[in-house]
C-alpha cells in the first residue's frame, strides 16, 4: 500500500500518510491567533480561487460600502462579502432571491472563527423560483389593471378611524400607536394577523374584506383609511403578502388602504396594489395623519395674519376717509350757491303765480263763451244716434249667436239619439243588469243562480232572478208551455 506525504500546517513537518507523527518531546504551545490564521492560510492555499452558484439569500449594505450576503442552495449556506471597490465595478445589485454565479477566494474571519468567499467577480445566473413565481404573478395581475394608477384612491386627510391588519403582539403596532400619538391621536382598531406562514395571504385578504364589511354606525367603527403593516424579513417571511388573494383584496378595498410591508428596500405585490406604499410601518403613520401641533401653530399663524390684515386694512380705510375728508369743501360753502338761488326764486314765485292765475282765468272765459245750449244738444243727440246703432247691432249679433248655437245642439241631441242604447232596445233588445249594482252583464259566466236581476226594453225595466241547473230548465219549459193568468206573458226563465 503506497503512501501519501503531507505537511503539518502547524509545524511545517514532512508526514508520511498513514504514519503517526511521533509526539514530540516538548509540545508546543500556540496561541490563538496562530491557530486561526493557521487555519486561515491553509483554506486560502486549499480553495484559492473558485467559482459558487448559489441564490443570494440576506443582504447588507452598511455605510462603510460594503456588501455582505449569504448564497445557498437547499442544503447550505455560504457566507460572503463583497469589498466596497468590487461593489462599485459591478453592473449590477445583488438582490435577495436571484441565482448568481460568484468568483473569488475562500477566506476566514479569525475575529469571528467563520470562513466566507471574498466576492471578486458576481454574474447573474437566472432569477431564483420564489423569484421567477412573484415576477410571472406580477406580469398577471398588472395586465389585469390591479396596479394601475387610476385605481388609486386618495388618502383622507384626516381620518377619524383608523384600521391596522397587522400582528398583535409585533413591534409594528406599538411604533405605529406610539407615532399617531405622538403626531395626532386617532381611532385605532387592529384587526390581528399572521405576517407570515402559510396562513398569512388569507388572514390579511379576510381582515381587508372585513374591514369594508363593516357598517356605518356600527358597535366596531368603520375605518377611514386602512394600513397594512409588517416589519422586515426575508422573502420566504414576506411571501404571504404576495399572495393574489391579498393584491385581490387591496385592490378592491372602497376604503383607502396603505402598504407598509418591511424595510424601505423591501417591496411586495400588496405595494402595487395599495393606494399608497410606505417605506416603513411608521412611515405609514406619519402619511395617515398631520402633526397636531403643526396644525395648531398653522391655524394660530393664519388667524394672527387674519388679525393683522384686518387691522392694517381698517387703518388704511381710516386713513383714506380722513384725507377725503380734508378735500371736501366745507357745507356751508356747499350750501351757499343753493341758498342764494332758492331766495332768487322765492323772490319770482309771487309774480309768477299771480301772471299764472290770470292767465288761467282768461282762459276759462273764452271757453265759457263757446259753450252754448245748441252744441250741447247737438252732441246729446248724436251721443244718442251712436248709442242705439250699437244696441241694435248687439241685439242682431246675439240673435245669430244664438240661432247658430241651437242649430249646433239640435244636431248634438239627433246624434245622441241615433248612437244610444235605446235606439238599439226598441229593435227588440234588451240590456240585463245585476239588481243591485247595476252592473250591466254582458256574458253569461257573469250570470250565477240566485243573483237578482233588472232587465231593461224599450219601454221600462223589469225585475227577475236568475236560476241554474237541469231541474232549473226543465221547469222553465214547462212553464213555457202554459200562460199566467195574471198578466198573459210566459215566464222569462
């Protein structure tokens, strides 16, 4: 059996394969740190420079530059680091989720004793399944118009009441509880969730269904605005937000609704659908409501301007009428120009009437001469010619009225006659009524036995009643056969 030689990494010493080393006869000690970057030399000289395909799992980005992940595949996980100058080459983000293809070395951490690939190189190398089922999904609802803009509503604002779907015992609620309160308390009522797991979709579908249940008035208040709510995680902990039941849902809520599900990097399905996506949960918060005290001092600011422009435009009115009234001239000397044409006047007014006066008696003596006892009956007897004319033209004009309107009735009553019932009764008809309705029966299934009847001919009516049945109608013949003493006529029936 051939064997193999390899080198101690501690010692340097040559050793044959399958062969003890002998122990020495004073071990040595070694520290910690040259034990780790012992270890650390030979990973390096072991894996110098490889190339790992695997889907890129947690991501961070610090503010040194860096970007720290994790690449796995079903059975491990490899921590990795990308340096903030590679980071800066690259094409490309790593995102959580994609199948990448990384170049570089394998290395160790000793302040941490973990080994992980330094990141020279990273290609992407096809999107992973979780992925490539959220793109394909996203493609589906957004052609079916779930994400378009003009289905977004505006947010109230200022809610009276407002819904939170999250998880009741999270750091999410208190943030946002504490953030309301803090800008402008409002009505909350928290419909509990799942935020993640297999039962997540449908819990939160079902508390956005209910929520728009709700009634008007109600014992549980019907909410205003709507936040869904979630802290940060991977995509396999937020992946029951991209359930199509949950876009479904956010997409017909009547209730404005917003999305704040993880980190602001963290985007999920409900985000396209939602009114609104806040970038964190107390994001969310600060866009449902303003802040109570900037109000205050808002509203304070515009009545102290109300009160000022108020003040100003008063004293510049003031200050308008006092120099409007420095140029008006003083009343009386307004009133001196009237006062000497009203004694002007006065002075003529004595004359005036007294010529006025005269005039008219002159006036009335020349038609008093004119009116003499001819003319007066001239015109009486004219008056009275006109008169009489007009009364025999009315009486002749209300004669032919007259006349004209009574040839018009005659013809009217001729036409009555000849459609009326009557005319039809003395041709041998007869009309049959109920007795006390007087309904006329105009069918003979109208006609049961017993009823009371009233039977009409041309020359008066007559009572009778109605009878049914075989027995009915042979008597009726019998008595057809023989005449009534009393008055010489047959039975009707």
């Amino acid at each position: 059996m051939s064997t193999g030689i390899r080198i101690d990494p501690l010692t340097g010493e040559i050793i044959e394969d399958g062969a003890e080393p002998a122990p020495p006869a004073n071990v040595v000690e070694y520290s910690v740190s040259d034990i780790s970057f012992a270890i650390k030399r030979t990973m390096e000289d072991t894996f110098g420079f490889v190339r790992v395909r695997g889907e890129v799992g947690r991501v961070s980005r610090p503010a040194s530059g860096h970007v720290y992940m994790d690449l796995k595949d079903e059975r491990a996980v490899l921590a990795a680091v990308m340096w903030k100058g590679t980071a800066a080459r690259q094409k490309f983000q790593p995102e959580q989720g994609m199948e990448v293809v990384a170049t570089g070395r394998i290395t160790t951490y000793p302040g941490q004793s973990k080994y992980q690939l330094v990141i020279e190189k990273l290609e992407p190398a096809g999107l992973g399944a979780l992925m490539a089922l959220l793109e394909e999904r996203k493609k589906k609802l957004a052609a079916e118009g779930l994400f378009d803009e003009s289905r977004k509503k505006p947010l109230p604002w200022l809610p009276e009441v407002i819904g939170v779907v999250t998880s009741p015992s999270g750091a999410v609620i208190r943030d946002i509880l504490h953030r309301l309160a803090d800008r402008f308390p409002r009505h909350v009522v928290v419909w509990p969730v799942r935020v993640q797991g297999e039962t997540c979709g449908q819990e939160v579908a079902r508390a956005i269904t209910g929520f728009n249940a709700l009634p008007e008035g109600g014992p549980v208040p019907r909410p205003d605005l709507i936040i869904v709510a979630r802290g940060g995680g991977s995509v396999e902990d937020l992946w029951g937000f991209n359930d199509e039941v949950v876009v479904r849902a956010a997409a017909a809520s009547n209730i404005p609704l917003i999305s704040a599900v993880g980190h602001e990097t963290d985007w999920t399905l409900i985000d396209h659908a939602a009114d609104w996506r806040a970038p964190t949960p107390t994001a969310a918060a600060e866009k449902a409501v303003p802040v109570r005290a900037e109000l205050l001092a808002w509203t304070g600011e515009l009545g102290a301007r109300l009160l000022r422009a108020v003040t100003t435009g008063m004293e510049q009115r003031r200050h308008r009428v006092v120099a409007a009234a420095r140029a008006l001239p003083r009343p009386d000397d307004v009133l001196a120009l009237a006062r000497q044409r009203l004694d002007a006047a006065a002075t003529r007014l004595d004359a005036a009437l007294r010529n006025l006066v005269e005039r008219r008696r002159i006036e009335l003596t020349r038609a008093a001469s004119r009116l003499v006892p001819l003319t007066l009956e001239r015109r009486i007897r004219d008056g009275r010619r006109t008169a009489d004319e007009l009364h025999r033209r009315l009486v002749l004009a209300m004669r032919t009225e007259e006349q004209r309107r009574r040839q018009r009735l005659d013809t009217a009553s001729r036409m009555l006659e000849s459609l009326s019932y009557r005319a039809v009764l003395s041709r041998g008809y007869a009309v049959v009524r109920h007795g006390e309705s007087r309904t006329p029966l105009t069918r003979k299934a109208m006609i049961t036995a017993g009823i009371p009847l009233s039977i009409e001919f041309a020359d008066g009516e007559i009572p009778a009643v109605a009878e049914g049945g075989e027995a009915a109608r042979a008597a009726g013949g019998r008595r057809r056969k023989r005449k009534n003493p009393d008055d010489g006529q047959g039975s009707l029936f």
